[in-house]
C-alpha cells in the first residue's frame, strides 16, 4: 500500500516549505500493477558486471506542486521520457539510495534495515529542497517492487539484488530555482560477491588535492554531485595503482573524512575511531550497524575528528591495528596499505584483521539470514 497526499494545495505548500510530513494529510491508496509481457532471461551471476542488468519492473510514483505525490505503480523496465530542459539535467536537483534484497537459505527474501534508508532518503531530501515520502511509502514502494521481482533475487551464495531508489526533479524549466515536479523511481539488479577473488585487503591512498565536500554543503547528503566531483581523484589514484582515495576535510586537509564513496573506520590502540559525521560525512547504515554491533562487543567507539597526523604517526608506532571502509556493496573492505605524501604504511601485516573479519561475517550472516538477528534488523518481503 502507499500513502499519498490528499490534494489540499495549503497542506503541499506547507509540506513543500517545511519537510515535515507529520503536517500533510494523508490517504492509502493502492498500487497499480502493469506486468511486463515478457520477461527478461536472467543473467547468469557469475561474473555479472555491478549495476548492468535490470529487473523486469520498476517502480514510478510522480510529484506535482498543488497535488502532492501520486499515481504509485509498478510498470515494465523501460527508458523514461523527459524534457531535455528538465532540472535535473541543469541543476542536479536528484537524490539516491542503495540497499540490497537477500535470499536466505528458507527462501526468504530479506532487507537489511530499510528504514534506516527511507530515513536517510528524507534526510537528502530536505538538502535538495525536494518533497519528502513517508518512511513507511518508501520501505512499502521496495518491498512491492522486490516482491513482484523475487524471482531475480539471485540463490547463489554472497550474491543479492541491488535496489536503487531515486527521485529526480522533472520540470522542464532552465533557471536556477527548485522544480515543482519529481518523479520517484525504483530499479533492481542482481549482483554477485563483491570479492570473486576473496576478502582481501586493498591499498588506498590518501588525497590531499581534490576534496569532496565541506560542512554546510551537500557532503551529508546522498546526491550525484558528491559522486561526481569525486571521480578524478578517484581516476588518479587508479592510475597509480591504488583501489580508492581517504579523503580529507575541505577547510583544513587535516581530518580523515571518507573512503571513496564509503565511510572509513581504524582501530587504533585497541580503540575504535571513525570520523564524526559532522555534516560533510555520509551517515552509513553499514557504519551504524558496525558501531552498534561493536559496543554490543565491549569496544569503545570514537566518533570524532581524526587527524591525518595522528593516524600516520600511528602507523609509524604500530599502533593502526585494522582499517576498513564499510558500505552497502562491499559491506566491509579491509586496508592494507595506505599511502600518504609518497609513504607508503603496511596495516596489519596486509592482511584482513580479526575485528574486520568479525564484524564481516555477522553483517552478512544477518543480511543471508544465517546468523541470530538480535537487533531486528532484517526485514521480510512477502
């Protein structure tokens, strides 16, 4: 079922200016289904390219100032049209998710904290002056999709269905000026294990040139921009032989931000440091989980600034015992080496550390349904 605003333009206006749902009012309202006639033959998953092949529906739900959203419906996977003056091509006005869909070993299809990402997905929303969905329209919009589509969820071990949802402004209008209509989508593909060669440690190296956000700025926020403006450094790195770039805060270079596109966490002397979100940082339900399962552990966690000089003088000691990054795709990646102004710092012997392996396996054991969901974490899709 999907929620829906009633067409009051005084309540969308009031929604459109403040963000907060709890002032509209609303209506259930049903899905419309449209089933594709013919359905796509499945990829094999070994070997799938990320991000490549598509399910045989998405869903579509529009936005128009004065009625608010409306017309939820799942249709065939098809290209969209649109006004080459739509905002979102100017302006960037857009905003995304990544999440995933398991098979457990019951059949089951499971998401892993879906709130979690429809709360975030608000989050960015009110950075880029966009109307907001109901948390509860945005996990019930996923599940029909993934339900409808459960046969692409993929049985084969360490592999998933990837689902992004999007939002784009669509209105035809070339003017720097939030648009008054949007549209919300939902696409699925099936992807394979992260690691086909095994869970090994990756080099990274540490970007002092480019930077990637500044507090105040979109840093927080999940939009295209961030990934954008990151791609050179993340080509330059490439070329020197390097899997991803640290990079620093946009004001100083001094604090450790993010890795690539994935939040960064040490253990340092025992303890766990991961840098604040401070609003130039993705707040990262991969990262979230790790916390929360590491305090259930007994560790202190550190959220706060990090100084470049205090992780390299660690290095130097021995005292960087771990390093990770941890994210929707790979859950958790280990470092092994990182680099830094033509140094290069060996972590934990560049191998895999043993809290890295630890929260690893209980991440995915949650999200594969093998392992105790304590948290309740895991969601069903019927």
């Amino acid at each position: 079922m999907i929620l829906t605003l009633k067409n009051d333009a005084g309540m969308v206006k009031s929604l459109v200016n403040t963000y907060k749902m709890k002032e509209s009012v609303i209506k259930v309202e049903k899905i419309k289904i449209e089933k594709a006639a013919v359905l796509k033959e499945k990829p094999s998953i070994n070997g799938i390219p990320f991000g490549r092949y598509f399910t045989d529906h998405m869903f579509l739900m529009d936005y128009d100032e004065g009625k608010g959203w409306h017309d939820p419906r799942i249709v065939p996977y098809a290209n969209f049209e649109l006004s080459p003056a739509a905002v979102v091509f100017h302006y960037a006005q857009e905003i995304f998710e990544g999440m995933k869909a398991y098979r457990a070993s019951n059949g089951e299809t499971l998401l892993f904290r879906p709130n979690e990402n429809a709360r975030r997905f608000n989050t960015s929303a009110e950075r880029m002056c966009i109307p907001q969905l109901p948390e509860e329209d945005f996990v019930d919009a996923v599940k029909a999709l993934v339900s409808l589509d459960k046969d692409w969820v993929p049985k084969e071990p360490d592999s998933s269905l990837y689902i992004r949802p999007f939002i784009i402004a669509t209105t035809p209008h070339l003017g720097v000026h939030a648009a008054d209509s949007y549209l919300f989508a939902v696409i699925c593909c099936p992807v394979g294990s992260y690691y086909p060669q095994g869970l090994n440690p990756v080099p990274i190296m540490i970007e002092s040139s480019d930077v990637r956000a500044v507090r105040g700025g979109t840093g927080y926020a999940k939009c295209g921009g961030n990934y954008a403006a990151s791609l050179r450094a993340a080509q330059n790195a490439e070329k020197q032989g390097y899997s991803q770039v640290i990079w620093l805060d946009g004001v100083t270079r001094s604090n450790i931000e993010e890795v690539g596109g994935m939040n960064v966490m040490f253990k340092l002397g025992g303890k766990i440091v991961t840098p604040a979100l401070t609003g130039s940082v993705l707040a990262g339900i991969t990262r979230k989980s790790c916390i929360e399962l590491m305090k259930d552990w007994g560790y202190e966690v550190e959220e706060r600034d990090l100084p470049v000089s205090e992780l390299i003088a660690a290095a130097k000691n021995g005292t960087l015992e771990e390093a990770w990054s941890t994210g929707t795709a790979a859950v958790i990646s280990p470092i092994g080496e990182l680099a830094f102004e033509g140094t290069k710092y060996v972590i934990c012997g560049n191998k895999i550390g043993p809290l890295t392996q630890k929260l690893y396996d209980t991440l995915t054991g949650i999200q594969w349904g093998k392992a105790e969901d304590k948290f309740g974490w895991s969601v069903k899709v019927l």
